[in-house]
C-alpha cells in the first residue's frame, strides 16, 4: 500500500524516465567523460566606427566577445577583415585585403585605397579554436580624400599670362603638368626637389581656363589645382589709361566715363587725387600683371554724390597723411549699394570712410577684402560723424589691419544706424591700440544687430577695448577659431569667444616690428594657428 501511494504520488513512469535523463546529463557535462571537440560562441563587442583625417581614415572596432565550453580552455578572438569596392563582396577579386588580425583597428591611406573610390568593409570575430564566427559586421560606403598639396592661389598671383603656384612637399612628389582644361599643350615640371614650394609658370595665354596637376613616381594625383588667367585690359573692355604719363589723367577722367566703368591703371605710377566728388559708379583696378601696384595718392578725399550701385578699387594702394586725408569723406546726399576694396594697401589716412554732414548717407554693403589697412588716424576704418549717416553690412575678410585706433566709430553724441559686421580670416596687429575699441557706438539708441567673428588672429597691442559700453555691444555676438597672443593687452577682457593664446608675437609671427609697425612681417610660424589670420600670412 506503502509502495503504492509512493509510486502514485510522488513518481509517475513518466517522471522516472525524466530522472533518468537528467542523471544522464548530468554525466555527459563531467569533463572526464566529455567526448568529440570542445566548441565556442564569439561575437563582435560593437559597430565598426570610421574616424576620417585629411587624406586617411582608421576603422575600428571594441574588442569581440567569446563563451567557451570544454576542457579549461579559452578562446582567443582574432577579426577576419575584408574591404572591398564591392558592396556584396561576392566578388574576391574586388576585395582589397582579406585577412585575419589581433588588431581592433585598420589604417587606410591613398597606399592603401584609390583616392575618391567607394569602398565598403566588413569584421567578424574568429575563436582560435573551434567554432562559432560571428556574425559579419557591416560599415556603409566610404571613401579617402587625395593628398591636395597646393594651395588656394593668391589674387596678387595671377595675371593675363603669368601664375605663381604653392605647393607642400610629399616625400613622393615628382612632377607637375599644366594644361588648358580641354587637354591642350601640356607643360610638364620637375619637381622633385625637397626644397622647391614654389613655381612661376609664364607665357600663359589669357583669359584661359587651366589645369595644374601634381604626381608621385606612379602617376597618383597630389593634388589638383583650376584656375583662370586675368583677361588683358582690351579683352575685358577697360578704359585704358596706361599711355599717359599726366598723373592728374584719373582725376580729369572719372566723371566723364560711363556709369559702371572699370578704369585700367599703370601699375607703378602714381595718379594725384585733390578733392573731388564722384557721381557715378566705377571700378578702378591696376593692369594685369606683377609689379607695384598704380598708386592713388590723397590729398584730400572722395566724396560720392546720387544713387550709385558699385564704387571699386581693385589691386591699387592708396596713400595719403594720416592727420588730413581720407579714402573717402562722404558730405554730399549718396545712397551707395556697394563699396569694395578689394586687394588694395591702404595707407596713411585720418580715416579710410567717413561719413559726415547733414543729408541721407546710405551704404548698404562696405567690404575690404584681401587688402591690407595701415597706419590709419583717429578717424578709423569706418566712422559716423552724423546722425543721417547708415551703414547696413560691414565685411572685413582675408585682410590685416595694422596700428588702427577704434576700427569702427560713431561720434559721442550720435546714435549709430549697424545692422551686422562680419571679421574673416583677419590679422589685427597693434589694432585696436590706445585703449580704443573694435566697435565704439557709445551714444543711447545705437544698434549693432550682429558681429560674427571667425578664424581672426590679434596680435600685439598695448592697449585695446571690445565695446564701448552697452550701446556698442551688438545684440548678438558669435566667435569661432579666433585667438589673441599674450601680448595682446585688452582692457575689460577679450571679446566673448576668442581664445587668449599662450605665446606672444614673436612666438607667432616671423618679424613683427612694434616700433614701425607697418614694416612687420606676420607670416604664421606657430603651426597651430596656420588656420587663423589673413590667409596671405599662412605658409
């Protein structure tokens, strides 16, 4: 009965059977009695990442996962690699490695992979022993960069018939060849020399658009440069006053040519300008070619009078004394869509653009670009010096601006009318100085809607302020990449974002000159700021 109720209660036949596997089992785990091959379980620990640099990249990986059974072994995880410009990588004769790694990480350079060609790559984990790869791990497309060693050419460079070209050393740099961009007359160089970063190439044909090329050993591209030569003044339709020798010619010709004229100069002669009022639109340039620039020397100042949509001076230096002259002193009536200094050296003026007296004086857009602004008065680089006086836009780029007290200023008792004022790849040098300002709108109700600082280096001053009080601060302020050396001295602290640089002029630039300040040469030698500052200073 006993035996019964035991049997009934607590095992059934079924149960039984499922001790029996059980103890079964557990036998078949003993590791003295464990027969055929041990086996193991491995898995990637993450996705593949892909850091870029210039002209590389480097995959990599965490490292793989592995569970392991038998006989107190352990698996080592070793990566099976493939890339290939295959994207299935059906085809093995696309792959451009396939191998087995201890590495988490793979290199790839334009050694390794053709510059600009898409190429895929994929990563299991591989146990030592046993089985159990893992699953392939997958990247999307991805490509490396070429190696580009020249660099942008620079607008005093280039001509109607004559290039300088710049370039960086590659230990396998051999040769360089320029041709018209349809393929026609070829030119090739040497260029194997480890000191040579520089090449003028002439009897170029103008008005062309070009083609420069450099090569290593084997014919990989190092770089790939377009450009166009300068059309010659009759090509371009200028008004021609290089045949004469009167240096009044500029003055006596200004207001007789046509509305939207751009005017051909000698380039090293030097043209008198007394004060005079220009009414109509006008671009004056210096000929195409190398040399001095045609020099415009003030003895007083423009003036603009009427509705004008573009005044221009392009590649020419304009001189005058720093206690008297100005670029222009506006006091007629004027609405001036644009005004552009474009490649110039402007140079010992009270003021490069004043704007003064009664009556509306609107400029929409005033640009200095790839110029470089010295020694200027107390009148600064732009001033308002009355309340009918606006300025919308303000764009300094790719310029130097060296021993300027206040770069922008409106008088004390007038409210100035700002909208946005952009600062791009610019060097400053002893400017702002004399405890000056960069923007100096003190007067209640100025407005100054934005300023947006980017890439600009300042450099030595003994003295210099950000704004002048709340009125001058513009409502919004935006820096990025921008440094002052530690011998930049700024009153009241650096403006928001630009970053003091732990090394002085001296460290920074190659000869900077803190007594003729304007004899300083701020070519960058601090290879941490070589993207910083007027690009004419980078190497």
């Amino acid at each position: 009965m006993r035996y019964k109720n035991f049997m009934g209660s607590v095992f059934s036949i079924g149960r039984m059977f499922f001790l029996f596997l059980f103890v079964a089992s557990i036998y078949a785990c003993n590791k003295d009695a464990a027969p055929g091959p041990p086996t193991s379980l491995t898995e990637m620990g993450s996705n593949i990442g892909i850091a870029h640099a210039d002209t590389s990249l480097v995959l990599s990986w965490s490292p793989g996962l592995a569970a392991w059974e038998g006989d107190s072994r352990q698996a080592v995880v070793s990566y099976e690699v493939q890339v290939s410009s295959d994207s299935t990588f059906n085809d093995a004769s696309q792959n451009v490695f396939d191998f087995i790694t201890d590495s988490t990480s793979l290199f790839l350079s334009d050694q390794e992979l053709t510059p600009l060609e898409p190429y895929f790559a994929r990563v299991r984990t591989v146990a030592s022993t046993g089985t159990g790869n893992s699953p392939w791990m997958r990247t999307s497309r991805f490509q490396v960069r070429p190696i580009e060693l020249f660099t942008p050419i620079k607008v005093w460079n280039l001509s109607h018939e004559a290039v300088v070209l710049n370039f960086g050393r590659h230990g396998e740099l051999t040769k360089m060849v320029v041709e018209t961009a349809d393929g026609a007359n070829p030119r090739e160089f040497d260029v194997s020399d480890d000191k040579l970063i520089s090449m003028q190439l002439d009897d170029l044909t103008s008005n062309t658009n070009y083609v420069a090329r450099l090569f290593r050993h084997d014919d990989r591209s190092l770089g790939v440069l377009e450009f166009s030569t300068k059309p010659t003044v009759e090509e371009a339709g200028y008004i021609d006053l290089r045949g004469s020798s009167d240096p009044q010619i500029l003055q006596n010709t200004l207001n007789t040519v046509p509305d939207g004229s751009v005017i051909a100069l000698k380039r090293g002669m030097t043209y008198t300008m007394e004060g005079f009022t220009l009414d109509r639109g006008v671009t004056l340039i210096s000929e195409p070619g190398f040399g001095p620039q045609a020099r415009i020397e003030m003895s007083s100042s423009f003036d603009v009078a009427g509705s004008i949509n573009l005044i221009k001076f392009e590649d020419v230096a304009i001189t005058g004394d720093m206690g008297s002259t100005y670029v222009f002193n506006l006091s007629s009536a004027s609405d001036i869509a644009r005004i552009e200094l474009e490649s110039c050296l402007i140079s010992d003026q009270r003021g490069v653009l004043r704007l003064k007296d009664a009556g509306l004086k609107h400029i929409d857009s005033y640009v200095i670009n790839n110029s470089i602004v010295q020694n200027i008065g107390g009148y600064n680089v732009l001033m308002g010096d009355h309340a009918d006086a606006s300025v919308n836009n303000v764009f300094f780029t790719n310029s130097t601006f060296i021993n300027v007290p206040d770069v922008i200023r409106w008088g004390n008792t007038i409210a100035a009318k700002l909208n946005s004022i952009v600062v791009e790849d610019v060097t400053f040098f002893r400017a702002p100085n004399d405890n000056k300002y960069l923007i100096n709108t003190q007067r209640t109700g100025s407005n100054a809607a934005s300023l947006n600082i980017r890439n600009t280096l300042f450099g030595y001053t003994e003295g210099a302020r950000s704004f002048n009080g709340n009125n001058s601060t513009p409502k919004s302020v935006s820096t990025t990449n921008s440094f002052a050396t530690s011998d930049s001295k700024w009153d009241r602290g650096l403006i928001t974002g630009v970053i003091a640089y732990p090394a002085t002029s001296e460290q920074i630039f190659a000869a900077p000159d803190k007594t003729n300040f304007a004899n300083s040469d701020l070519t960058i030698i601090d290879e941490t700021l070589f993207t910083v500052g007027d690009p004419r200073w980078r190497p």
